[in-house]
C-alpha cells in the first residue's frame, strides 16, 4: 500500500504543477514573463492532446508495472541512516543525468532513427506545460526505463527516496517546458532552467541536453 501512496503523491504534485502554470498562463501578472507569447507548435491541438493521452497511459502502465513487479530491485523499505538517503539520491541523480545527457544527445538528436522519434517532442518550439507530455511512447519507455535503470544500478534505494527523486524528476520536467522565466527569488533557478530547455527547443541542432542539472552540458560544453 506504500507503494500506492508514493506513486500518487507523486502524480498530485505533478497534476499541481501543471495546474499552478496553467493558472500562471491565464494571469495578466504573469504575461511580462512568458518566453515567447505562443508555444510555435508545428503539430494540431486535436495531435497534441491524442499523443499527450497516448502518453499518460504509457507511462502509467509502465511506472505501476514496474514499482509493482520489480519492487525489489528498486526499493526496500527498512530504516537506515539519514547520511544514506542523501547519498542514495546524490548517486542516482548523477548515474540518471549524465545517462540522459548522452541518449538525448547522441539517440534522439544523432541518430537518425531515433531522431524522428524525438522530433515529436521538438513539435514546440516555444514549449509549454503540456509539451511535457508530448513524447513519442518510445521515448517514454526509454526516458523512464533509464530512472529505473539508475536506481536499480545503485542496489535500490529507500521508497520514500524513490519516491521523493521521481516527484523531483517528475516536477522539473513539467517546470523545464513551463515557458516562464521569472527573474526573481524563489523562481529564478526555475526560470533559467525553462529558458535553458526553451532554446534548446529552437532547432533539433540546439544545445542544453541534460535533464535535472546542467552540469553534464557545462562539462562537455554544449551550454547555449
């Protein structure tokens, strides 16, 4: 049942935040902040809202089948050390971030098979919250199975961790497509990362292919 209650917080903090920026869209206060006054999307409301939908269910089906049938190899749900929550975290953000800095840059945007599969995503060229969800499914199946991948490659990590690092993940990639820069303290951060994903979605040529941190960028130099 834990493993029930991890997974929908994480899908209400999800469900807030997409919530939080469409509320943000429709506000006047907010207008001055927007990156581009329209998300340039070469694909059709009717496209973007069937592969969006085709995109929840994947990923749903593949997050309860995985949490629930290879639960051990992924988490465990004894007390440890505060020091090991912290460590386990650290270790698989690092492991997940630089993996995803080499498939999105040398799969999705090099090769050329994979290539037309992520171009479903690059569909936006000023992204919003939704173009979050706007991924081919097997671009979902492989973005996910590298989370699992990461954590299962550290021995697996305590549930509340897991838990804790795939609202993380979950969040930043809805806040890395909001198309808002707010240049201000709490959201500046916030904002710098979604002007950052922002210009990487201007071309399938652009720069800024890491995910959570921009280190993986700042140490290969494809900054933009």
């Amino acid at each position: 049942m834990k493993v029930l209650y991890v997974i929908l917080v994480s899908y209400a903090s999800a469900g807030l935040a997409q919530a939080a920026l469409l509320y943000a869209y429709r506000s006047k206060s907010a207008q001055q902040f927007m990156i581009s006054d329209d998300a340039h999307r070469s694909k059709s409301d009717r496209e973007l809202y069937w592969r969006v939908a085709l995109n929840i269910g994947v990923s749903i089906t593949l997050i309860f089948s995985v949490m629930f049938g290879l639960g051990q190899y992924l988490y465990y749900d004894h007390a440890v050390p505060l020091w090991r929550y912290a460590l386990e975290a650290v270790t698989v953000v690092l492991i997940y971030d630089f993996g995803y800095y080499f498939m999105h840059r040398y799969l999705f945007h090099e090769w050329k098979v994979l290539r037309g599969v992520h171009s479903v995503h690059h569909a936006a060229r000023n992204p919003r919250q939704i173009d979050s969800l706007l991924l081919h499914p097997v671009e979902t199946v492989l973005g996910l199975g590298l989370f699992f991948g990461s954590v299962a490659l550290v021995g697996g990590v305590h549930l509340y961790t897991l838990g804790a690092m795939f609202t993380v993940y979950t969040a930043l990639n809805i806040l890395n497509h909001a198309g808002i820069d707010v240049p201000h303290f709490p959201f500046k951060t916030l904002g710098l990362l979604a002007a950052k994903h922002d210009r990487h979605h201007h071309s399938m040529l652009s720069g800024n292919y890491a995910s959570i941190t921009p280190l993986p960028d700042i140490i290969f130099g494809t900054v933009e």
